[in-house]
C-alpha cells in the first residue's frame, strides 16, 4: 500500500478526508460483528438436525455427529494451515485471526505477523521467555487454557466435566507394558498407585486462540507412549458436556512415567482441526494418517530411546505441540493431603500452580 503524502493546499486535505472514509465504516461494520467470528465448526454440524426436528441431545443426534466425517476434515484444514501466504495477503489474513480469538500478539516472541508464511506457524507461535512464570510449586499448567474438571478420580472414573463420567482404564489403556503379569489385578494396582496416595486428575482446554504448545508440569521421567487413533470430534466445553466417554473417543497421545510420589501421566487430546500433535524428540509419532485404524493402539518405549530412566523433563521443559486447539489431561500419584489451587473454569496460563501439599 502506497503511503500518501500530504500536500499544501486544499487538494492534499480533501485526499486525507477521502482516504478515512472507508477505514471508518469498515471498523463501525466490523464493532456490529459478534466477538467470535469463527465457531466451533463441528458444532455446527448439529444444525441440520435441529432443523429436523431432532434435539441435539437425542441419542440420533449423537450418533450422527460421532460420524462426521471430522478426521478427514481435519486432515484437509491442516493442508490449508501449511499453505505459504504470499507476503501482501499475510497481515489482512492473520490479522483476522487475532482479532476473532482475541490472540495477544505482545507476549509472542515475533510480533510481526508478516513474519508468519502461514496460519500454521501462528497456531504455533512461541512466547517470549519473560511472557510465563513457572511456579516453584511441585504441579504447574503444562498449558494456556481453561479448566474444565479437576479433583480426585473415583475408583478408576474420572469425571469428563461435572456429572460425566468416563473409565481411566479405557483412556489409559491396558498396563501390560509395565508388567504383563499385573493385567489381572484391578486398574489402580496396574498403575502401581500406593495405598496411602491418591490419584488427581486435572483436565485443561485450549480455545484456539491460545498458546498452543505445552510443557512439562513437573520434574518427572517419561517410560512409555501410547498412541491411540480415534475421532477428531470437538472438545469445547459444550461438547463435554453433551457427549459422554469424549476423551476416551478422540485420538490421543499418552505419555506415562514416573514422578516423586509415584504414577504421572500427561495424555494430548486431538479434537477437530487438530488432527496434529507433535512431542518434541519423538520421530516415530504420526497423528491423523488415513491407515490408521480406530480401536487399535501404538506403543512406544522411551525407556528403549533414552535409557533405563526414560526421557527425563525438568518443570516448565518444552514437551509438545497442537494445531489449533485441544486438551491436555494430567494423571497422577500423590499424597492424599494434595489440594488443588484452581476451580472448575477459571482460566489458566502455563506455569500456573495447580495445587499443593
């Protein structure tokens, strides 16, 4: 764009009122727009059936929805987010993205967002060193996020959101690579959890206008990854809390070690338009390929890649990446004193105290 040059006289000022005209309106237009121009896009796959005369709720509704064609969707948008933007379209283009999510350009490392040749490298956007503290305490946000549940686990369920229920066991997976001999004995014996701790579990959403990478949570040794294809439905809080058993349906990536008070795991939900989920170091991960098989899982030892102890993280360690948004899961071994300083909803940044002893 051609910056224009002021000029004596009386035509150089009826330039100037000519040019702010339209910059005016198109800002009046844009303030009458709702706050998020860009929905959930899998929620409105609802909308025929609403239409229909089927509530969102019913069990036909649900159904149809789990068969949306939502991986292949996804592995389309992640086509589009590697697309390299020509220089002149990369500012009006990204620009609309911050301004729909309210993403905060200032904390990221390259404001400049002509600097970014695609959406992709915005989704994935690093902070600056100064933008998060890590807490000293023992537990932190592995992520930017909302909180959408966290607390004690009963027994081996977990509460997907208040009122939802969904097994561990299923989420997990069978424990075999620990010890074979242990798959007979009940869940909580297979993860190896002592009769005086308890098991936590904390589960953070991140909107798509988050940081999108996430850390360690804690100084702890990564033994084993589990990789489960599934669905890539979507995983707002809406959706929580209208589709039960949803973690256990999405693909994920479990990573399961050990920390100072015994079992720890951070598992990484796919949802819609993630079809990516990257852990740093780990070259054998693929996430969303048309091969993979749904209800199947893949294993992989760390303790094989890095030695007896596994891949070692220290608190606030860069761990891995989404595109777009998702969720991040933590489940773990402590003392049965442990307290949660956060509360359903609240909003979180990474390095954030989760709770203490």
């Amino acid at each position: 764009m051609r910056k224009s040059t002021n000029h004596p006289g009386g035509g150089g000022q009826r330039s100037r009122r000519w040019l702010s005209v339209p910059r005016l309106s198109i800002r009046r237009r844009i303030g009458q727009l709702p706050p998020r121009i860009l929905p959930e896009h899998s929620w409105q796959l609802l909308k025929p059936l609403a239409k229909a005369g089927l509530s969102p709720s019913s069990r036909v509704s649900k159904a149809v929805y789990c068969r949306a064609p939502t991986r292949l969707l996804s592995r389309l948008w992640g086509l589009v987010n590697e697309v390299s933007l020509p220089r002149w379209l990369r500012r009006p283009l990204l620009s609309m993205y911050v301004w729909a999510f309210s993403v905060n350009m200032a904390e990221a490392e390259i404001e400049d967002l002509n600097r970014y040749k695609n959406l992709g490298e915005l989704f994935r956007r690093p902070l600056k060193s100064t933008a998060r503290v890590i807490s000293a305490h023992n537990v932190v946000s592995p992520c930017d996020g909302r909180v959408l549940h966290c607390g004690r686990t009963r027994g081996s369920q977990i509460e997907q959101v208040k009122g939802l229920t969904y097994s561990l066991e299923n989420f997990l997976g069978p424990q075999g690579w620990r010890e074979p001999a242990n798959i007979s004995l009940p869940f909580l014996q297979q993860l190896g959890v002592r009769p005086a701790n308890r098991l936590f579990h904390h589960v953070i959403y991140l909107a798509p206008g988050d940081y999108h990478r996430f850390h360690s949570p804690t100084d702890w040794s990564i033994q084993h990854r589990r990789h489960f294809p599934g669905t890539l439905l979507s995983v707002s809080p809406n959706i929580a809390r209208w589709m039960p058993g949803l973690f256990c349906q999405n693909e994920r990536v479990v990573l399961s070690g050990q920390w100072q008070f015994g079992f720890f795991s951070l598992t990484a939900v796919g949802a819609t338009n993630v079809g990516s989920i990257r852990i740093y170091g780990d070259k054998e991960l693929h996430t969303n390929h048309s091969h993979h098989v749904k209800g199947k899982y893949h294993d992989h030892s760390y303790t094989e890649q890095h030695g007896p102890s596994g891949l070692i993280l220290t608190k606030g360690a860069p761990l891995g990446e989404f595109n777009f948004g998702s969720t991040i899961v933590l489940v773990f071994e402590a003392p049965r004193h442990f307290k949660f300083h956060t509360k359903d909803g609240e909003r979180i940044f990474m390095g954030k105290a989760l709770g203490s002893f």
